[in-house]
C-alpha cells in the first residue's frame, strides 16, 4: 500500500498537469455561453472527461492495442493512438487559429458573429471531441507509469475533482482578461502542434511547452501590472 502512494501522487501531479489543457479547452468555450450556462458546460465537460477515463480502463487490453502498427507510409508507422492524436491534434490547432483570429483580425469586421451566442450542444459536442483524444493520451501515459487499476481509477477521480474545483476560477480569470485569453488560445495551439508531432512519432517533451507558457504567462502578468500603474 505504502509503496502504490508514491506512483500515484506522481500520477495525479500529470494527470493533473494533462487536465490544464481541457480546462483551458472548456473555459473558452464556456465565455460563448450566457453566464448561466456557462458552469454548466464545464461541469459536463469535466464529468464527461471523467466517464470516459474510467470506462476506457475498463477497456484497458483494447486501449493498449492502439499502440499496434496499422500501417507504414514512407517508413512512418501509424498506430490507432498515432491517428487519433493526429485528428485531434489537427482540430485543436484549427479551434485555437479560428478563435484567435476572432479575437484579433476580424473583431471589428465580424462583430455580430463574435457576440452571437453559441449553441450549448454544439459547444458540449466540441468538449467531448477533445475529451475523447485528452482521455486515450492520458491512460495510455497512465499505464505506462503505474499497472495496479486501483491506482489509475483513484488518480483519474482525484484529478477530476481537482479540476471541478480550479475551472471556475480558471475561467473567471481568462474571461476577465483578454488578453490572457489569446495566450491560452496559443497555448491550446502548441498543444495541439505537440499532438501532431507525436502521431508522427516525433516527441516534443510537454515539460518545454509548460515552462514557455508559464513564462509567457509571467510576462503578461508583469506587463498587465505595470500597465495598471
């Protein structure tokens, strides 16, 4: 038991770290909604990351599988995990660009689209697309760290709860703030170029991405600040 807690305290710290990309992800999509609905959409976005980490370790012999080699082009094996992470690479990149160009360029050409509000079920169709592809990466992470189940179900529901807790103010904060709004959109973009590159086998180390960010993050804090003086 003693020896299981040190594996899974490590395991929630990345799962954890995983999380902040959909909640960044859903804080977004939230803004779109009126301020009632808004804790809404995260809460089923969150509860639904939650359902399908726990059902695909039910299905933990199926998940590993999608390591398997399906096919080879130019020398590139693509595995089933390779694919996904492609698609959903490829959608977060096009998510952030087309958000991050609504908030720049086409602000004042596109007024009335950017304060249209947005359908809840098309937003929650969107979350659960990345959900799906944040799930598979994490259990797959998961079980290559740790191989008691116990151990993978107790840190996917304590990361779920942690992340029910810092969303809200999450999205309070990148809501406030625009421009700390474009930041996230670049950093959902880098993750998803980090996607990318790994469904093709070329490993970008996430912790490069996480140090920029929270570097970029600590000079548009210190330039907000001296703004406000």
């Amino acid at each position: 038991m003693i020896d299981a807690i040190i594996p899974l305290l490590s395991l929630i710290a990345l799962e954890v770290i995983l999380g902040i990309d959909n909640i960044i992800f859903i804080s977004i999509l939230a803004d779109k909604l009126p301020a009632e609905k808004r804790n809404k959409l995260r809460y089923w976005g969150i509860g639904l990351a939650m359902l399908m980490r726990l059902g695909l370790l039910a299905f933990i012999s199926w998940i590993l599988k999608l390591d398997k080699t399906l096919f080879t082009i130019s020398e590139t094996d693509f595995t089933g995990k390779g694919l996904i992470l492609i698609l959903g690479g490829l959608f977060l990149i096009y998510k952030s660009t087309k958000e991050i160009y609504h908030k720049t360029e086409a602000l004042k050409q596109d007024a009335q689209l950017v304060a249209k509000v947005s359908s809840f079920k098309k937003l929650l169709s969107e979350v659960i697309i990345l959900d799906l592809v944040f799930s598979i990466d994490s259990i797959i992470t998961a079980v290559g760290m740790v191989q008691e189940l116990w151990v993978m179900y107790t840190a996917v529901i304590v990361t779920v709860v942690i992340m029910l807790i810092a969303s809200k103010p999450i999205s309070e904060f990148i809501s406030k703030h625009p421009s700390f709004k474009v930041l996230a959109l670049c950093f959902l973009m880098m993750i998803g170029v980090s996607l990318l590159a790994e469904g093709f086998h070329f490993e970008i180390p996430k912790g490069y991405i996480y140090v920029s960010m929270a570097f970029a993050f600590l000079v548009d804090v210190i330039q907000m600040k001296t703004v406000k003086k």
